[in-house]
C-alpha cells in the first residue's frame, strides 16, 4: 500500500473540501482547509519526498471565472515536480494532451466518460487515442444508493446508471492504467473509511487502484491495508497535518512504506 498525495484547487487556492458539498452554482463548497501556499509548494515537497502518482485535482468546472486561475495553480506544481503528478478535472480528449505536455503523467477522467447517466465509449476510444491507455487514469469516485455504489460525476453531484462492481472494473481497465475512486459520502470528513467498497476493491487486482475518503487515523490505514489486502494505495486529505490535520505526513509516510 503506497501513499499517493494530492493538490485540490478550488477557486484558484489549495484547499481540502467536504466532497459532497461541491457545487458549481456559485462556485461553493465546504471548506475544510485553505492554504496560503501555491500548488508549487506541495508538489516540491512530494518531489523531495520522493513520492509518485500523486493526483492534481481542478475542483472548478471548466466555464467557472476561477478556472484558469486553478490552472495555473496546477501549472506551478507540474513545473515544480514533471512527471511526478497526475491531473484531473474537466479533462476531455481534445485537451487532455495539453496537460501531459505541462508535465503529468495521466490524466483523470470521469465526467467526459460517464455522460447523461451512462459509460459513453465513443469518449473513452477518444481518450485512449489522444493520451494512450498508458496516460489514462479513470476516476470512478462512487456513492451508495439503495444498498450499491454508483459512479458520480459532475463534481460528484450527479449519480449515474453506472454500478461499481467486479464487472465494470473488469471490462473499464481495458481503457485505462489506473482507478481512482474516492468514497464521496466520506469524503472530507475524516469520519473513518468506506468498509464495504474497500472490501470490494480488494478483491481486485488487475491494474493499481487508489482510495480516498475518511482516512483520519493510522487504525484506519491498518483496516485499509487489511481489507485491502494491501494492494490498494491511499491517498489523504483533510485529515493530514499538511492541510490542518492530525495525522502528521512523515508518520504516513513510515507507515504505508511509499516511497518507489
């Protein structure tokens, strides 16, 4: 289980959110933590950590005024740590090769693939085209409904038709490098992890899969790394005295043994 950190921009500031409460109409959420450093920061101190495959996320929508103020934030931390960071965030086949050319490594992918409810494949062929499975990383950050986890998207706002199960990781890592999927419902709170979808995922094992949501103690990275069956890495927000947090990063870092 490796440790894979992130840089959240929202409203052109590094910030730890309440997932959930992401919304577009007025550019809101429930902030956690804001930081008074740029993204540059955070991405060097990965760099010196020797930490890889750490996540860039863009939380503005593309048409919001804030937008190119997060890609700029996002510029700063791939100019300070190339081909250390992956980045999502309104990421579609015609500018995902923009951001691998300021230095990702993958980009992330939800909303442009699960559109109107359902996986649209005409965009995913698109993607693998533009970037290359290789560069690919599918963000199927879920919520629960009715006893199931379904594929969020648009910032987590809207469930779709899409059920996470053994069968669409299956058949989606034909397309991709890696998964990304952040427990919404505990996402920024720092409430404990999501059991039954890390259940779920550890059982699986064809491409690397990272985890977030609810991580606040080392009880719950030993519980991850046990249901995970230590084939899942993890990523940590709010709960990280980086972002005002408890859990202090060197500790993290001892304990999931991350450095490659």
């Amino acid at each position: 289980m490796r440790f894979r950190p992130c840089i959240d921009i929202h409203n052109g500031k590094v910030k730890q959110i309440v997932g959930g409460s992401l919304m577009d109409v007025g550019n809101q959420a429930k902030e956690n933590f804001i930081s008074d450093k740029d993204g540059g920061y955070y991405a060097g101190l990965y760099k010196d950590h020797g930490l890889k495959g750490g996540h860039i996320i863009l939380l503005n929508p593309a048409g919001s005024e804030y937008y190119e103020e997060d890609v700029r934030q996002a510029e700063l931390a791939l100019k300070a740590y190339p081909g250390g960071l992956q980045i999502g965030g309104g990421i579609n086949a015609e500018n995902a090769p923009r951001f691998l050319k300021m230095g990702a490594t993958h980009v992330i992918v939800t909303s442009y693939v699960f559109k109107d409810g359902r996986i649209q494949y005409e965009n995913l062929e698109a993607l693998k085209e533009a970037v290359g499975k290789e560069h690919l990383v599918l963000d199927l950050s879920c919520r629960k409904k009715d006893g199931r986890y379904y594929v969020v998207t648009d910032r987590w706002q809207k469930f779709t038709d899409v059920v996470l199960n053994l069968e669409v990781l299956d058949e989606l890592s034909e397309y991709c490098d890696e998964f990304l999927i952040h427990a919404v419902d505990v996402e920024g709170k720092a409430s404990g992890i999501e059991q039954e979808l890390v259940k779920l995922l550890g059982t699986w094992n064809r491409i690397p899969i990272t985890y977030a949501g609810g991580v606040r103690s080392e009880e719950d990275l030993s519980l991850l790394k046990k249901l995970g069956k230590g084939q899942i890495d993890v990523t940590i927000g709010s709960a990280l005295d980086l972002f005002g947090g408890t859990m202090k990063f060197e500790n993290v870092l001892s304990y999931c043994d991350s450095i490659i």
